[in-house]
C-alpha cells in the first residue's frame, strides 16, 4: 500500500481529468505524417510499377 502513491506519481497523471474540446497537436502530428507516408509508398509503387510494364506492340 505504501508504494501505491509512487506509483501514480511515476505515471505522469495529476488526477485531474480535463474534458477533450478538439484534436490534440499530437493527433494532428501523427495525421500529417500518415498521410505523407501513404503518399510516398504510392508514389514509389507508380514509378516502380511504370518502370516494368511490358513494351506495346504495333
């Protein structure tokens, strides 16, 4: 029982529940990075793809 307050100390939390009134910057960090990387891999599969695709025949 007595290691019980060091523990929630250590966990960073006060206790204190504060109500969400919008996205946090983090939310907007982890959005903005997600979708580069969707668009670097899709970029990169195009030209990837483009640099194998068969010669057309006349």
């Amino acid at each position: 029982m007595v290691a019980l307050p060091l523990l929630a100390v250590q966990s960073g939390h006060s206790g204190i529940v504060h109500p969400r009134t919008g996205p946090e910057l983090s939310d907007i960090a982890l959005f903005v990075v997600a979708a580069v990387g969707v668009w670097l891999v899709r970029r990169a599969l195009r030209t990837r793809f483009a640099k194998t695709r068969p010669p057309e025949k006349d």
